[in-house]
C-alpha cells in the first residue's frame, strides 16, 4: 500500500493542479475577451504553462504532505509556489516574446492562481488526512521507552489519527517495568528479533522519531 501510494498520488496531484491551471487559464481569457478562443500567444502561453507547472511542482515536492503539516503552511506553500510560477513565466516570456498581455487577462490570471491552486491545496491536505484517519496510507510506529514520553507520543497517536500513523504499544528497555494498564506492553528491545521490522516505518526512541 506504501509503494502504491507514492507511486500514484504524485502524478495525480499534479494532474489536479494542471487542471486548475487549465480552467483559470479560461476562465482568465472570458474574462479579458468575452471568448475562450485561444489566439496564438495565448496557445503558446497556455503550453508553457503546462510544461513549467509539473516542473516546478515535482522538483519541489510539493506533492508531500506532511502528516504533521497544519493547513496553515500548506496554504503558505502553495502561495510561494504560484508566486515562483508566475515569476519563472514572466522571466521565460520576457526572452521568447515581446507581445503584452491584456492586462486584465493577466490580473484576472494571477488573482485566480492564486485562490484556485492554493483553495485545491488545502482541499487536498483536509481529503488526506480524513483518508488516514480511516486507515489509508498508514505508516506502523514502535515506541521504545515505557516511560512518560513514550506514553505522551502513544496518546498522541491515538489522538491524532489523521497523522496515518498506528501504534498498538510501548516496548520497554532494560527489565520489565511496572505495567500499566492504558499503555500495552510489548516487550523488551530484545525482543526486537521477533518483529517484522519490514513492516515498521517509524521508531520512537528518547524523544526522536526516525523514519527507516
């Protein structure tokens, strides 16, 4: 599921995004000439677009989402990446054109860039994070310490099930601890020889949380 998922949610983020793209560019050219005839400018323009777009948004791995991420930085995120955009575009035509763009075409453009791309970001994140927290795109964490912070990130867990992350006890270090009840124990570290570590994405160990 791991594999399939950043096999194909890449791709089809930024098929979304250039179809935003797509509609704000039309939207853009109604509202400056009453028509979505494309001229040959706006044709030429409306290829770059496609072509820079996915660029920029896969080098810049926009598509990843953290599990932490607030809605808060994701909208940051996708209002720096239209602003790059809009800045690469403007550098690029400078060097391959001299034709001036209507201008409410190109405010009516960079307005609706700007609310549509970053509106389909946060929808995006707010879907993502309701699909993990109904079990998709999981990632299984152990938690070595059964200790005060080992218990504050196994609550954590269980509260934030939006993070995609399960959990289903604390392991412990050193002897066997006094057991409690709200916190599973699943054994000592050495007992790590019978785990399918193949299976395992993150170890919660003094505090730190590693990705393997």
């Amino acid at each position: 599921m791991k594999k399939r998922f950043n096999k194909y949610f890449p791709p089809l983020f930024i098929a979304g995004e250039l179809l935003v793209i797509g509609l704000v560019f039309l939207i853009s050219l109604y509202v400056a000439f009453g028509s979505f005839k494309l001229s040959e400018t706006y044709l030429a323009t409306f290829l770059i677009y496609m072509i820079i777009w996915p660029l920029l948004s896969y080098f810049a791995k926009d598509f990843k989402i953290g599990r932490a991420v607030s809605y808060y930085n994701t909208f940051k995120k996708a209002f720096t990446s239209v602003f790059i955009f809009i800045s690469v575009i403007s550098i690029t035509w400078l060097f391959i054109s001299e034709t001036l763009f209507d201008r409410h075409f190109t405010t009516t453009l960079v307005l609706l860039l700007f609310v549509w791309l970053t509106i389909y970001r946060v929808f995006v994140h707010l879907i993502l994070d309701r699909y993990r927290t109904f079990g998709g795109n999981i990632r299984n964490a152990i938690i070595i310490g059964y200790d005060n912070l080992g218990f504050n990130l196994f609550d954590l867990i269980k509260k934030k099930p939006h993070y995609g992350i399960r959990c289903d006890g604390v392991f412990g270090v050193g002897e066997i601890p006094e057991l409690n009840d709200n916190y599973p124990f699943k054994g000592l570290i050495d007992d790590f020889d019978f785990i399918d570590m193949a299976s395992v994405d993150f170890i919660y160990m003094s505090g730190h949380l590693v990705e393997i």
